[in-house]
C-alpha cells in the first residue's frame, strides 16, 4: 500500500516556467527516498506539492488517502498535521527557547501543558538535544538548530516526513549527525522524502534515490542501485 | 479544556505580542485614547443639550392673554375651545387678581400702583397658560389660539424656542460626525499596526501553518490584539470621564451658569459613560484588526 501516489502531475508557474511534466510515483509507508537532481530540475516544487504549498497544473497528488492536490485552502491545514516539514534554513523562532520552539506545534492545538512537556523532552532526547532545552538558536550550532527543527516537525508524530535540503547548510560530519537522527525516525516507521545534493550522502546510504532532470523523472533507483551505478 | 487551553494561548500572544510592537501599539493606544476621549465629551455635551432642551421644552409656555373686558361665559368659551386643539398637554387660567396678587407680592412698587385698582378698573389682563406636548407645533398651536374669539394676544418667546431648537439639533449633529470621523481613522490606524504586527511575524506565521494551525487558529491572536488595544485605549479616557465630570458637576453644584441650565446627575451617567466607551474600545480595535487580517493575511 503506497502513503504518496502522483500521477500525471504537471505544473506550470503562472510567470511560464514549468516545474514539472508529467511525473508519476508511488511512495510506499516506511521508505527512505531520495531525490536528487541539478538545481531548477523541480525537486523542491515536488515536496512543496506533497505538503501542499503548490498545487499541480494537473494531475493528482494523494498522500495517505487525502487528496492534497484538491484541498481548499481553508483545509490545508488537516494534511499538515500528518506532515513533517524541515528546510535547509531550520526556520526556528529565535526569540523563542529550544524547548518553546518545539512545544509551539503542541500549544497551537491546545494540549495540556504536562502532555506538551513529556512530549518535547521525549523528542528533544530523540535528536540529542536533551540537555539544550533552555538555550536559544542563536545558541547553537547549525546541525543543532536543525535537530530542534526536526525535533519540532516530528513532535506530532506525523506519518511522513518532508525534507528540503536539511544537510544543505551543514558540514559533511554534522551532515551525517542529522543523517542519523533521521535514519532513527525512519526506523520508527516515519516514511522519509528528502530532497539533497549532496551526492556523498546518497550513495553512502544505500535508499530508494529519484533522479530528477528538468522537470521529469529521469530514473528512480532501487535501494542499492544508485550506489552501483556512482561507483 | 483544549476550547480554553487555545484560547488562553491566543490571549497569552496577543497580549506580548501588544508590547513587542511598543513603539506601534502606543501610536495606537494614544489614537484611541483620543478618540474616545473626544467621544466621551461628545456624549457628555449632547446628553446635557439633551437634558437642557428637554427641560427647557417642558417649561416652554404660551401665555394666552385674554380681552379685559372678557365676561366670565366668554372666558369658559376660550377655555373650551382651547381645551378642544389638538396637541395640547396642560392649560391653567390665572385671572387678573391673582396675577395681580403675584405682582404685589414681588414688588412694593406694584403693591403702591396696584392697590386701589378694582376687578372693572384693572388693566391686567386674564391669561391662560398653555403646554403644548410636541415643541414643534407650538407656533401652530398659537396661531390657533390667536384666532379664538375673545384672545387678545398669544406670547411664547416666538423665533427664539425655534433658535434653541436649531442650535441644539447642530450640536448633535457636529458631535456625531465628528465621532464617526474619529471611528473610522482610529479603526485605519489599527488597521496599520496589526499589518505591520503580521509583517513582524511572517515567520511564526509560516510556521504555523507547516505544523497544521488552521486559519483561525492563526487569525485569532490578531484579532485579540485589536481588542487589547483597544480595552488599553479605552483606560485613560473612562478615568478621565468618571473624576473629570464628577470634579465639574461638584465644581458648579450641578448646574452651569445659571440654575436654568441643569447638569446630568453623574450617576449612573459616568458609568454608562464608560461602558460605551469601552465597547466602541473593543470594537473598533477589533474591527482595524480584522480589516487588516482579511487583507494582509492570506492563507
């Protein structure tokens, strides 16, 4: 049983440009996909259209039996929150604490505080940030700004989880830090999608890799496959 | 429990996010400040108008003066047909000895004159004294009774009741378009302080919206902001009313220049005063905030 089925999406930008042609895939629960491409190939339109941000031009995106592509705007928010979203610029409230930053997606849903506060050091141990709760980003290091971002995308447990170049800004051992955490969420059972260029990172992990090139799927590698193929 | 638990979150942000902005929010609260204390002497002055003209429509009388050689069946005529027009609320006859009574009581003067005058002899004429209900109709109602037979003359203060009630009909009208003015350009200002507030929290807002706020889960905190600055511009105006109207109807006993002019009593005055005040507060700072939201947020 596939969590996210697209077919025949296409999207064109209103200033022209198309993003996408026709793409059609299947991603199944519990995978760790890849997808990777040249810059403007379309990879970041196509998360942005899982979680709902875009909509196709045409076609249809159905992520764990919802059909984003069709969402009204005022709905969009019930697909998020069996979403997780985490960017390569970590989009943290600065003013706002480790801890504040990540019971933020709790409070907005009116959870009792002692639920909310077992929850957050439940995920703040998860990434390895236990022990910052109380400092603030400007505090931390890139990767740890982008665990407490993790952190906070996957404190609602969320079936799937968006990842839009999250290593892009890190160096190769912090990369591989957050690579872990992640491998550890997947291995929870969160279906994982991230987007990246870091090549280095997908061949050494051996997972599901989409290789996009302007705008349609130019081949979509097995587990294994993609590492054979570099090699 | 979660109804509350969200809400309590709401007000929490809105209330910080009120001190975040200082600089905006006190460009806001001073403007409501204004207007509300501008509206406040409004209501102030149009009430005492109000109250004046009403009193002074109450005492508004015309003074029917009867022929002097009136024979006592001529007089019970007039008294009918007066009796008989429409619009009239109350009528008293006062004869020519009690007027002439009156007037010796107030001055020796008269008394010296008056004396030895005889009913037959008097000059003085019998009247009757004549309210009409509706203040509008009384020039009407004089020509009326001008035209009974019998009816010398009719007095009623002529052009000058008509005056009053001009004047007072501007003061309300002056007052309330200078509130409405008011209104609006504060609700404009509020307007522009929630829009710079959304602009200020993008972010968050962004945010929000990838972790699964719904719409109004991330409106409502702005809208709430509206309202505490308007509650926030509401707090000078309401003390200023309540000791600066008790202190001036202490200072002038209650009435102004003369006893003619009766002030309303400040209670319960002031404290209707100030919960009109605190509504137009809130709903002026609510609606500047949902203008700005319906336009700048769009989600």
């Amino acid at each position: 049983m596939s969590l996210i089925r697209v077919r025949n999406v296409k999207k064109q930008y209103k200033n022209g440009v198309t993003a996408l042609y026709d793409v059609d895939l299947d991603i199944n629960k519990g995978e760790f996909v890849f997808v990777i491409g040249s810059t403007g190939c379309g990879k970041s339109t196509l998360i942005k259209m899982l979680y709902r941000e875009e909509k196709p031009t045409s076609g249809s995106i159905n992520v764990g039996g919802v059909e984003v592509a069709k969402l009204r705007n005022g709905k969009v928010y019930k697909v998020r929150r069996k979403i997780g979203v985490v960017f390569q610029d970590f989009k943290l409230l600065n003013r706002a604490n480790v801890y504040e930053n990540v019971a933020f997606a709790l409070e907005i849903f009116g959870l009792p505080k002692t639920e909310i506060h077992a929850r957050v050091l439940k995920v703040l141990d998860l990434v390895g940030l236990k022990n910052k709760a109380r400092h603030y980003p400007t505090e931390l290091s890139g990767g740890e700004q982008q665990r407490v971002a993790i952190a906070r995308a996957i404190i609602n447990e969320p079936k799937l989880l968006l990842c839009d170049e999250p290593t892009g800004n890190l160096d190769k051992t912090t990369s591989m830090e957050i690579m872990n955490v992640l491998l550890e969420i997947n291995k929870l059972g969160t279906t994982i999608i991230m987007v990246t260029h870091d090549t280095g990172i997908v061949a050494k992990l051996n997972k599901r890799v989409i290789l996009l090139d302007a705008g349609r799927v130019l081949k979509d590698y097995v587990e294994g496959e993609y590492k054979h193929e570099v090699l | 429990m979660k109804f509350f638990r969200i809400l309590g979150r709401n007000i929490r942000d809105s209330f910080r996010s009120v001190f975040r902005n200082f600089a905006l929010s006190m460009a806001s609260i001073s403007c409501i400040t204004i207007t509300l204390i501008v509206v406040a002497v409004a209501i102030i002055l149009s009430y005492n108008v109000n109250s004046f003209a009403t009193n002074v429509e109450k005492d508004v009388t015309i003074v029917t003066f009867l022929d002097v050689d009136i024979t006592p069946e001529e007089k019970d005529d007039v008294e009918d047909q007066i009796n008989n027009l429409d619009y009239i609320e109350t009528y008293r006859y006062e004869s020519k000895t009690q007027i002439a009574e009156e007037m010796m009581k107030s001055s020796e003067v008269f008394t010296n004159i008056m004396k030895d005058w005889d009913e037959k002899d008097s000059p003085i004429q019998s009247t009757f004294l004549v309210k009409v209900t509706n203040i509008d109709l009384i020039g009407e109602v004089a020509q009326k009774i001008s035209a009974i037979e019998n009816v010398s003359a009719v007095k009623y203060g002529e052009g000058m009741v008509e005056q009053l009630v001009s004047v007072f009909e501007i003061i309300k009208k002056v007052s309330i378009g200078t509130v409405i003015a008011l209104i609006l350009v504060t609700a404009f200002l509020i307007s522009n302080t929630i829009k710079i507030t959304i602009f200020s929290r993008k972010r968050e807002i962004e945010i929000m919206r990838l972790v699964g706020a719904s719409n109004i889960n991330i409106k409502i905190p702005f809208i709430f902001e509206g309202l505490f600055l308007g509650i926030l511009g509401a707090i000078i105006p309401i003390i200023a009313t309540v000791y600066g109207y008790l202190s001036l109807y202490k200072q002038f006993s209650g009435q102004l220049f003369s006893p003619f002019i009766k002030l309303i009593s400040p209670e319960p005055f002031v404290f209707l005063i100030s919960g009109v005040l605190i509504v137009i507060g809130i709903a002026v700072g609510m609606f500047g905030s949902w203008r700005a939201v319906r336009k700048h947020l769009n989600i």
